[in-house]
C-alpha cells in the first residue's frame, strides 16, 4: 500500500483514490471469461473494463460481469508490516481541519475555510509526533497527501488517504523527521488548483 509492505489480505475489490497505490495478486482458479471492472467513485462515467480469459475458454461466450463485492478492503484491515517510528503514544501537536467547498462567487476548495496560498502554514518543530484530525463537510471524497512524509492511519502505513464525503473522518499520525516545506492537499488536481492544500513547514 503507497509502496509500504502489508500482510497480505483477502478481498474481493477495494476503493482507491488519486494518487493511492495498491500491489494486488489476482488468484486465477475459477475457470471462463471474467471482467475485472474500475468503477468511478464520483460523477457517471462508465466503468473501464479488462477481460481475463482462461485458456479453456477458447473465447467462446461473453465475459461474466463481478458480482456485488462481498468483502471490499477498508484501511482498517491493512497491516503493516513495521509500524512507523515516532509516533507512539500522545501526539506532541495536533492539526483539527475541516475540508469543505468555499464559499463566494468564486470556485474554491478549502482546508479550515482558508484557501491555498493565502493560507496559514501547519508549523512544526523537528521531531515532534504529529496528528492531523480531518473532517469532510463536503459531499466529495478528498484522497489527501503529505509529500516528504509516511503517516500511520490505524495499522497502515501510507502517504495518501482518502477522507469520504458527508461528515467523514480521518486521522493520521507522522514524525516530523524531514525538515524543510511540505505539501499537503488534496490529489484531486481540480480542487489543488482551487486551494485545497496546506504547507507542512518546520520551525525552530
């Protein structure tokens, strides 16, 4: 997961956002012509579409489409395989922000009300255990990265999340270990552009 080791799990499908990765072994032991399908999280598109075929098909017959996923990943079944140093225990500095669309005549996407780059800073001082606490007032999910960082939500280890709409909630823990100015937004480009970030900048 975002190129961190996990124990590896069993599920039918997961949901990913932009910017999240995933390694996935597809265990081929059920003979025909399947789909494997990517469903779009919002908006209608149609879904894209990649047709495993076993040899024994002999391409007869259409593909078979997925079933309703009966066992779909959740962050809360990840493992890593070496938790993240540093951040154990009570956080030294916590983050509280909300996501929400902004308001006036302009189209903006923002992080506690402030729009990038008239936005303030998240300060942090080198080595501290940080929390970032995020909740989704909008109806969108937002998949959000730290650039320069691995963070741990629950036992994954990942330098993407993503925060669903309505009311959602995420928290991520990082040790501040990597000085310097580091984004933090929003990897749906659109809303980037529209001011959905933050700079993680440490301070003496």
């Amino acid at each position: 997961a975002d190129g961190r080791p996990v124990e590896p799990v069993d599920v039918d499908s997961f949901v990913f956002g932009a910017g999240e990765r995933y390694d996935v072994v597809v265990k081929a032991r059920n003979p025909g012509r399947w789909f494997v399908q990517a469903d779009a999280l919002d908006g209608n598109e149609p879904p894209a579409r990649a047709v495993i075929e076993y040899d024994t098909a002999d391409g007869e017959g259409s593909p078979t489409h997925p079933s309703q996923s009966r066992d779909q990943l959740r962050y809360s079944g990840l493992r890593a395989v070496s938790s993240l140093e540093g951040v154990s225990g009570r956080p030294d500095r916590t983050f509280d922000l909300t996501l929400s669309r902004g308001g006036g005549p302009s189209y903006t996407w923002t992080i506690d009300g402030q729009a990038y780059p008239d936005a303030d800073p998240l300060q942090v001082h080198p080595g501290e255990h940080v929390r970032i606490r995020m909740t989704n007032r909008s109806p969108v999910v937002h998949p959000m990265h730290l650039h320069g960082h691995f963070f741990q939500v629950g036992d994954a280890v990942k330098d993407t999340v993503m925060v669903s709409g309505h009311m959602g909630q995420v928290t991520l823990d990082f040790h501040a270990d990597n000085p310097g100015r580091w984004l933090f937004h929003c990897h749906n480009l659109y809303h980037l552009d529209a001011g959905m970030a933050r700079v993680v900048k440490y301070v003496e």
